[in-house]
C-alpha cells in the first residue's frame, strides 16, 4: 500500500509540476520500474530452473545459484540501474529497495560478501523498513553459504526471537529451519528435531511444511525411532498438495514400518504405490524398496531376485544402480559371498555414472579388489616361503612329520583365525575352493599356482629314449629360483597390515582387523608396519569399556620402547602422559635438502655428489638410507641406466638392509636376480642342447636296428667336446657407485 501510495503522489507532481521536474521524476521512476522488472525476471529464471536429469533425491539445503549467462545480465544491469538510484536520489523511499534487489543480485549470483554488505547496509541504514525481517534472513543464509556457521547460527536465533515478538510467523519458521540444518552438522539432533517441529507448524507453505516434516522424519529415523518416523511421514503426506510430495511421505513411511518390524504393512503400502499410475515414473524405486523389505524379513533369496529384476527391468536407471549397491551388501554382510559383492559393485559403477551412489559403488569395488589382491599375494609369497623353508626334496618329510613343519602352515589350527569374520567365506559358494585362500595344507605346495619355483615330477623321469637318444621335448626347462627370503617376508608383512586396514578402515570388520593385525605381530613383530598394528590395536581395545585399561596402555608403551622414532611413538606417548622425545637434529638433513633442491634444478651431477657423501657418511642414519636410494632412484628414472641403479639398490640393501628404503626395492632386486639366473639356466640348456645334437650326429644307422631288435648297441664313446657356448661369469659389482657403462 505504501509502494502504491507513493507512485500516486509521484504522478501527481509530474502532472502539477513543469516539463523539466516531470521529465527529471520520469526518468526516476522508469529507471526504478526497469530495474525491479528485469530483477523479477532473472529471479523468476534462477529459481524456476529445471533440475538435474535423473535427480530423485532433495536439493540440498542453500545449494548454490546456477543462474544462466542470460540471468547474470539482467542482475548486472539491475545493480547497475539501482547504484544510479541510490547515487542520485540518496533520500528516496525507494532506497531500501534498490539496497535490497542489489543485495539479492549478488545473492542470486553467489557473491556472498557483496551481498553480505549491502544487506548490512540496509538493516543498519533503515530499521524500520518492511524489508528488514527479510533482509535479515538473507543474511544470515548468505553467512551460510559462505561458511561461516557458527555467525549465520547467531543472526537466525536473534532473527527467531525478534520475528516472534513482531508476529512474523512465516520469517520464524524459515529461520528455524536454517538451525536446524545447522544443529545437524552440528551432531546436536535434539536441538534440530525441535527446530524442525518449529518450521513444520509455522511454515506458510504446504511445501515448506512438508519437507519439514520429511527432515523431522529422517533424524527420528536416524534416531532409531521408527515409531515417530512413521508419524512424521504420515503428517508429510497429509499436508502433502502435489503428487511428488505426497510419494516422498508414501515411501518413507514404508521404509520406517519395515524398520519397525511391521513387513507386511509396509508391503502393503508399497504395492499401492506400485498400482497408482501417477507414480509410474517412481515404479524402479518402489521395486528396489520391495526387496529392501524382504531383506529385513530375512529372505534372502526374494531379495536377491527381486534386486536382480530391477537391475534389468530398469536398467541404466538410478534405481538399478542401487540395486546393485544393495545386491553387493546383501552378498558382503549377509551371505559373505565376496566374490558375488564383487561382481554386484563392479556392474554398479557404471550402471548409471550420475547416480548418487556411484562413488560409493567405486570405493566397495576398489576394496574388494584390493581385497582378493592382498589374499592372493599372501597365498603366493606364504607358498613361496614354504618352498624356500622346506624345498621339494625335503617336503616328504615334512609331511610324515607335520609337526616339524613351521607352525604357520596349519593356519585353520590357530583359535584366534576361528573366530575371524573372514572364515566365514569359506561357507559360501565359489570361495569354498577359493585358489587364494591362506589355509594353505602342505600338499598343496605340489599344485601351487607358482609352479615355476618347483620341479615337477616330469623332471624326474629319465630323458633317454628307448634308442638311448636324450628327448629333446624331456630336457629341463630352466626354473626360476625364488626371491630372497627376507624379500618374501617383507611382502607377507605388507599385505598383512594392508589387509588388516582395509578391514578396519574399509569394511568396518574390527574382529578381522584384530585378528590380522595380531597376525601381523605375532609373524613379523620387528616389521616396519609393527608400530601401526600396535597403535590401533590400542584403539581397538580401547573402544571396549569393558576391557582393562592396562591392556591398551601397555601396547602403547610397547611402541615407545621398540619403535621410539616411529610417528606412532609420539602420539603414544603423549595419551601416556610422557614428555615429547626430543628431537635430535640430524645434521645430514640439510645435506640431504640441498641435494634434493640441486635435483629439482635440473644439477643431476651435483645432487649425485652430495647424495654420495651422506651415503658414506653414517651407516646409522636414516637420511644416509634416503641418499642411498635417491642415488639408485636418478641412475634408473633420470639417467636410464639400470644397471647402475642395481648396484646403488644392492648397496641399500647390503648397507641399510633394515630400512624402509630396502624393503622399497627389495622386489626389484629379485626380479632382477631371477632374470638373471634366468638367463643361466637358458645358456646351459643351449649348452645341453648342442652337446645332445654331437651325440645324435654320431650315431649310426646299425645302432638303430640293432635297438629295434632288441639288442643292445655297443656304446662307442664321443670324441671330446669342447664347450661351444660358455656360462658367462657373473658381472662384476663395482665397489662404488659409478655409472656402468651399457654393453
């Protein structure tokens, strides 16, 4: 009214007044009514913009503006008209409109300080105007899109408090429902209940009353509360004025009743929804909740059907992306069937990429991955390990005397395994004969898949035919000789703790992260994984308050004791309450900088030199390892010249041979060890081979038929051979670490 009353008294002076004042108060007025216009347009665009394909879940709460290029004009040409007004007409009643339409352009464009300020400047320059309330509230959501929380959550309750006092019911309930969402970050659900309770009565709109209620029924629900979320839904539904709406409240009371035990009425209510045609567009989701259903009934079997049909009855939907995700956890937690989850969360991933579940579905299949990876090679280097401690020769005696055997190869003997959630795979189906499983017997070490570390029984029998000529198709193959044991038992520590994290961190499986992490120390107590094993066990035990504090300290002074450089060590040490270790300033540290800087200057021979002189400085010093392999490191990614990286690898092992850095390349080394002996076996089988065909080029036709005729040829020996092909001599290691020439 007051707006009207004013536009009134304008034309009336333009009509009483000359020329020059009408044109001056024209040109005022339509300056004014142009920018309000195209500010009503680009709002009317930012806010009517269509969502996203394929979106089915809430907008999130003050999600940024994404104004088109178009609407950005107009709200620049909006604040441009209204700084004119405000330049020139300073006294006008229309100030605090042209403050808040610039406030809101800002705003709608997600510049948050500029519309922090001008919000500011119109609550301070004009108390009494009826867009305070408003402007108000826009500030305080403008202090939350720009993170500042703890302010925004200040401004909305004084906003609450005033507005109340002033019957601004509508401005009470938005503010309300802005701390709500705060107090739900905030992990301070009592709060944001009674916030919610607050927007779902006060609201003005159906709505904003509906999605409260919704927000209210989801925090009971996360509460555990099924019965009050059950109430919420339905009170949703009832305020509900459009048919979305109104299936949002529908769907959400299903999924509380099943929660509540109440399955038969939740499937009840999900057919319905399935019979409504209006909500054909939701049909995948409902179906998806229907095996959602039998799955707390316990039925398994339904569940992974119906899961199953809605991942090919709606495929390339969101719906059948979440079928596969609930199909894998039904096969991971439920019927611990990993290889089946695997396969459910690969398919997952990329059954629709913009599903909100797809990062979800990449992590579970990324760690189930990493999981059957870790199995794999803890059965590889465990049946490699056992060949180097008991080769073939020696293995039947081992076997008639098991209890010479390391006691590590009964594995399924240990009560500790027994009690680990993953024995349980082994009742499922393909992993019952699981290649990779870890409770390996000793015979299997005669079908293990690394048959290239044994001979095989083919190797035993005798080459020679019944001609006395040597089968070439019966000759020796060369065999590759194993890695160094301390190799493989570094392996089998890596994978150990590995595993166990991926337990703790990645399948939320404690017993099993214990169990792994206990194996981890029992089997290798000095690896450089030890201090990390310990630590969390610590904070495993410590989450039971039922087990005695002592237990936990003392894995926590053990840290300090063995490993008092470890990161770990200092933690422990200051949940003990001991002093900080103090740190000894090792003066090889900014030898070790300045080197690195030289390398990332492009001065290769000038960081070599100084990497050389800490290398041979200190045999003690962890910055001397680091040299050591940072030497070995340039000869192979810088210079290309492996075999002087070798030898620099060799030397770290032989020098620093309990230092991360050699466990680094310790791998690297026994491949190359194997390629070489490789290469060793190959000559002498050459060797073999052309002493063989001598042998064959000096038989005579007679000896042939006499074999035929059962007699036996008169051996006539060979004249000498001289070695065609010599074994070349192992390459000389070179006693510093210069670069080798390449042949």
């Amino acid at each position: 009214m007051q707006r009207y009353l004013l536009s009134v008294v304008i034309l009336t002076i333009i009509i009483l007044s000359g020329c020059s004042v009408g044109d001056f108060l024209g040109a005022y007025f339509n300056t004014y009514y142009n920018a309000q216009r195209q500010y009503n347009e680009a709002e009317a665009e930012v806010l009517n913009a269509p969502a996203q394909p394929g979106a089915r879940t809430e907008k999130e709460f003050l999600a940024p503006f994404d104004a088109s290029s178009q609407s950005k004009t107009k709200f620049t040409a909006v604040i441009e008209k209204c700084s004119k007004l405000l330049q020139y007409h300073p006294e006008s009643k229309l100030v605090d409109d042209a403050l808040f339409m610039i406030g809101k352009s800002y705003y709608y464009q997600n510049e948050h300080q500029s519309a922090e300020r001008k919000f500011n400047e119109l609550i301070s320059t004009h108390p009494e105007s009826d867009l305070l309330f408003e402007a108000r509230l826009l500030l305080a959501e403008t202090q939350y899109r720009s993170n500042n929380k703890d302010l925004s959550a200040r401004s909305a309750q004084a906003l609450i408090d005033d507005a109340r006092a002033a019957d601004e019911e509508g401005i009470v309930a938005r503010a309300a429902n802005l701390l709500a969402h705060i107090e739900v970050e905030r992990k301070d659900m009592t709060d944001a209940i009674e916030h919610y309770k607050i927007t779902a009565e006060l609201a003005e709109t159906s709505v904003e009353r509906a999605t409260a209620y919704r927000s209210l029924a989801a925090l009971y629900d996360q509460q555990k509360e099924y019965a009050k979320a059950v109430d919420a839904f339905a009170q949703a539904e009832d305020v509900s004025t459009d048919y979305v709406a109104i299936y949002k409240a529908e769907l959400g009371e299903a999924k509380s009743l099943s929660k509540l035990g109440k399955h038969e009425k939740s499937l009840s209510l999900l057919e319905s929804l399935i019979s409504n045609e209006n909500y054909r567009e939701f049909y995948g989701e409902v179906d998806l909740e229907i095996g959602n259903v039998y799955r707390d009934m316990g039925d398994f079997a339904s569940a992974e059907v119906q899961y199953r049909y809605v991942d090919t009855a709606y495929a390339r939907t969101e719906a059948a992306a979440n079928s596969y995700f609930q199909l894998g956890l039904l096969y991971e937690n439920e019927l611990y069937m990993y290889d089946s989850a695997k396969v459910a969360y690969d398919k997952g991933k990329s059954e629709f990429t913009q599903a909100t579940i797809t990062p979800t579905l990449v992590k579970k299949s990324d760690n189930m991955t990493k999981y059957f990876g870790f199995k794999s090679d803890l059965a590889k280097y465990d049946s490699i390990r056992l060949f180097i401690l008991y080769p073939p020769d020696t293995l039947a005696a081992s076997k008639a005397d098991s209890s010479e055997v390391d006691s590590t190869i009964s594995l399924v003997q240990t009560d500790s395994l027994q009690r680990d959630s993953t024995t349980l795979l082994v009742q499922t189906d393909s992993l019952k004969h699981d290649s990779t499983e870890l409770l390996v017997q000793t015979d299997s070490l005669k079908h293990d898949s690394t048959k290239l570390l044994v001979q095989t029984d083919s190797l035993k029998h005798d080459s020679t035919t019944a001609h006395g000529k040597t089968d070439s198709a019966l000759v020796r193959t060369p065999v590759i000789p194993p890695p160094p044991i301390d190799t493989v038992r570094a392996r089998l520590a890596f994978n150990k703790s590995e595993l166990a994290s991926l337990f703790y961190s990645g399948f939320d499986l404690v017993d099993s992260a214990k169990y792994w992490y206990e194996r981890l120390l029992n089997d290798h107590p000095s690896s450089m994984y030890a201090p990390r094993a310990l630590y969390t066990l610590a904070e495993i035990l410590g989450q039971d308050s039922t087990l005695n504090r002592g237990r936990v300290d003392s894995l926590r002074r053990e840290i300090v004791d063995k490993f008092p450089e470890s990161e770990f060590a200092n933690e422990a040490r200051r949940l003990l309450g001991l002093p900080a270790l103090e740190k000894r300033t090792d003066p090889q540290i900014a030898a070790y900088d300045s080197a690195d800087q030289l390398l990332k200057n492009g001065e290769v021979s000038g960081a070599l030199d100084v990497f050389r002189q800490i290398s041979r400085a200190d045999s003690t010093s962890d910055v001397a390892a680091k040299a050591q392999y940072a030497i070995g490191w340039i000869y192979e990614n810088v210079h290309s010249k492996k075999d002087s990286s070798i030898v620099n690898y060799e030397r770290l092992v032989g020098k620093f041979p309990n230092s991360q850095y050699a466990a680094l390349v310790r791998p690297r080394l026994a491949e190359v060890e194997a390629q070489r002996q490789s290469k060793l076996q190959e000559e002498k089988l050459k060797q073999e081979q052309l002493r063989q065909q001598h042998t064959d080029s000096t038989a005579t036709p007679n000896d042939v038929i006499k074999s035929d005729q059962g007699m036996q040829p008169t051996p006539t020996p060979p004249p000498p051979v001289k070695d065609t092909i010599a074994v070349p001599p192992p390459q000389d290691v070179k006693k510093d670490d210069e670069e080798i020439p390449t042949p």
